[in-house]
C-alpha cells in the first residue's frame, strides 16, 4: 500500500518524468506480501483465541441442550406412545364390549328368526292342510250331496252344518293369512336389523383389526414413512357421544325387534288353538249331523222296507182274492146256467100247466139272486183288480224311495263319512 502510495505521489510530483516514461515502456513490478505489526497479530491471536473459546461454549451448551432435548423427547415419545397405546387398547376393550353386545343381540335376532321361521311353517302348514285337505272335502261333500235324488234332495242341517263349516275354514284361513303376513313384516324387520348389526359388527371389527394392528407397530418398523400430503391425517367427524350413541341406538333396535317378535309368536300359539279348537267344533257338528240325518234316513229306509213287505204280501193277497173270485164268478155261471135251463125247461109246459107255482118262483128268485151275487162278484173283481194296480203301483213308488234313499245313505255314510274320516286337525 505504501509503495502504490508512494509510486502515486511519485508520479504527481514528477511531471516530467511522466513524459519521460510515457516514452518508455512501462514494466509492471507485482507488490510485495503484506506485513502486519506485532500488535496487529496478537490482536488477531487474541481474537481467534476468544472466537474459538466462544465457539466451543456454544458447542458445549448445544450438545448439552441436545442431550437434554434428546432424552425429553425420547422420553416424551415413550409416554406419548405408551399413552397412544394404552388409549388404542382402551378403545379396542370399549369397541371390543359393544361388539359383544351387538352379538348378543344378534344371536337373540338368529335365535327369533329360527322360531318365527318354525312359526311360520307351522301356519303354512295349517293353511295347507286347510285348503288341500278340509276346504277340499267339505266342498266335495256338498257337491256330493247334490247326487241325491227326489224327495232326499232337500236342505237339510247336514248342508247347514257343511256350509258353516266351510265358513269356519275360510275365516281360520284368513286370521291365518293375516298372521303371517304379520310373521314375514317381522321377519324381514329382524332380518334388516340383523344386516345393521352385521354391518355394524363388520366396521368394529375393522376397527378392531386397525388398532390392534396399530398396536403391534413399532418405531424400528421398516414400513413406516412419513406423510407429505395435504389432507388431514385425522379425517373422523364422528364424536365419540355420537358413536356411541349409534351403537347403544343399534342394541336397543335390535332388543325392541326381538321383544316385538314374543307378542306374535304367543299371538300365533292362540291363534293355531282358537282356529283348531274352532275347527274341531264345527267338524264335530257336522259329524253329529251327519250322523243324526244318517238314523233318519235309515229309519225312514226300514219303515219302507216294512211298508214294502206288508205291499208285497198284500199284492199276493189281492192276486189270491182276484183268483178266488174269478172261480167264484164262474161258479156263479154255472148255478146261472143251471137256473136259467130249468126256467127254460118247465116254460115248454102246455095248457093249465103253465101255471106259477113255487117251484117256478123258487127258479125265478134263484135267478135274480144268482144274477145280484154274480154283479157283487163282478164289483168286487173290478175293486180288487183297481187295488191291486194301486198296490202295484205303490210296490214299484215303494222301492224307488227305498232306491232313493239308499243312494242318500251310500253318499252321506259312505262316500261323505269315509272322506270325512281323512281330515285332521291335529296341532300345528
């Protein structure tokens, strides 16, 4: 500095020489290293020393606050985790708790929905006993019946006693049917509640395997990494009130189904008894009426049997008497014949002769009365043949009525009673 300094004050104070060299050519000599004074390097010594002591205090104090920061927050991680941890368990018991409840409850809707399906079998049972088997006979009954002929062909109280108990049928069918229309509403309610509580247990489950999961992982992991997104790492806006309450409010639907299922299977149990014991009554009814027409209809049956007989041996009677009379009437003609001949005879006298006497009117007398018991004889024979016709033809009204009602005791005894013998209602 000092020779640029001094080769500066040089040139201005030599005008000439700056001509002179301006001739010359200028050679360009590199400045010497600097020198500094004593003092200058033990200041500088003074000011490294002091640097470099500052230096390493501050070193000091970082590596001892390092330390400590290291082993707070080593320390801090420690209890941040075992809290995270103790929390996840807690949490997996509290999850783990209402799981078990939900499926308690389930086991109680699998347990419902197993007897309201054996309730249900049992009614449809009923109704197909009731329409294949109960309904079918009595309406073949009636249709049989209507195979009865002539005077049998009345209304009666068996016809009654059918048609109520058809009436008894198709009422019993239709509490049935409302039944279980009421048995599938709530099957298909617990069958809903059982997909909630499915899809609910299915989530806790989830979150089950999650945190337990969670809390199998350590910091040494090799899976880990470390988040560079932009969205919350903690997307939950459920509360925990609201969590719990939407499993508490699943528990309590799933109790309220399966409370509302009893009603109806103690509703079902009365039912099958009130329509069996319905049942019962009217098909013993009819039976008795059956039973009643059947004595009347053989009772009748034997009494134009009788009638029959007593015919029967009338019309031989009347053809013996219509016999005797017929040798009667010509045993007349001969008596006739022979009064008429001797009337005829005794008129050939001649003169005085010819004379009534007693013997005449004897012949006389004999001839009208011959003639009035020949006429008796005559009317009774036209009487007893008129009754005979009468007596014939009653025989024949006689066995069409007996025909008649043994056609009504085949269909009421033996097709109606036999097809009546297949029907049961036993307990469903």
């Amino acid at each position: 500095m000092g020779e640029t300094q001094f080769g500066v004050r040089h040139a201005i104070g030599a005008p000439v020489a700056k001509t002179r060299l301006a001739e010359q050519a200028v050679v360009c000599i590199p400045p010497r290293s600097a020198k500094f004074t004593l003092a200058e390097w033990k200041l500088s010594n003074d000011l490294r020393a002091r640097n470099t002591d500052d230096q390493q205090q501050l070193a000091d104090r970082i590596l001892g606050e390092s330390q400590r920061i290291r082993e707070e927050t080593a320390e801090r991680s420690d209890i941040l985790k075992s809290t995270a941890d103790r929390r996840i368990e807690e949490r997996i018991g509290d999850v783990e708790f209402n799981k078990n409840e939900l499926q308690i409850q389930r086991t109680e809707i699998y347990r419902e929905l197993e007897a309201l399906s054996v309730y249900k079998t049992r009614v449809l049972d009923c109704l197909k006993s009731l329409e294949s088997n109960a309904l079918n006979i009595c309406r073949k009954c009636l249709m049989l019946r209507d195979g009865r002929v002539g005077i049998d062909l009345v209304v009666d109280e068996v016809e009654s006693a059918l048609q109520q108990e058809i009436t008894t049928i198709l009422g019993g069918q239709s509490l049935l049917k409302r039944s279980l229309e009421q048995l599938n509403e709530q099957m298909r309610r617990l069958r809903s509640t059982r997909y909630l509580l499915d899809r609910d247990l299915q989530y806790k489950q989830g979150a089950i395997d999650i945190d337990q999961s969670c809390l199998a992982m350590k910091p040494t992991d090799l899976s880990l990494a470390i988040y560079e997104g932009y969205t919350s790492l903690d997307p939950a806006s459920i509360s925990a009130d609201e969590y719990n309450a939407y499993s508490a409010n699943n528990i309590k639907m799933a109790a309220r189904e399966v409370n509302s299922s009893r009603p109806i299977k103690v509703f079902v149990d009365t039912l099958l008894k009130q329509v069996i014991d319905d049942l019962w009554c009217a098909y013993n009814k009819c039976n008795h009426e059956f039973n009643e027409r059947i004595k009347e209809t053989k009772l009748a049956k034997a009494k134009l049997e009788d009638m029959h007989r007593e015919t029967t041996q009338k019309i031989a009677d009347m053809q013996n008497n219509i016999f005797q009379l017929q040798k009667a009437l010509a045993d007349k003609e001969g008596h006739i014949g022979l009064a008429h001949k001797r009337l005829g005879k005794r008129a050939q006298r001649v003169g005085a002769e010819l004379v009534r006497d007693a013997p005449g009117q004897a012949l006389y007398y004999e001839c009208e009365m011959l003639r009035h018991s020949a006429e008796q004889l005559q009317q009774m024979l036209h009487e007893a043949n008129a009754s005979l016709r009468y007596l014939l033809q009653t025989q024949i009204q006689l066995e069409e009525d007996i025909n008649v009602k043994m056609n009504t005791l085949k269909i009421d005894e033996v097709d109606c009673m036999t097809l009546r013998a297949t029907m049961d209602y036993h307990a469903y």
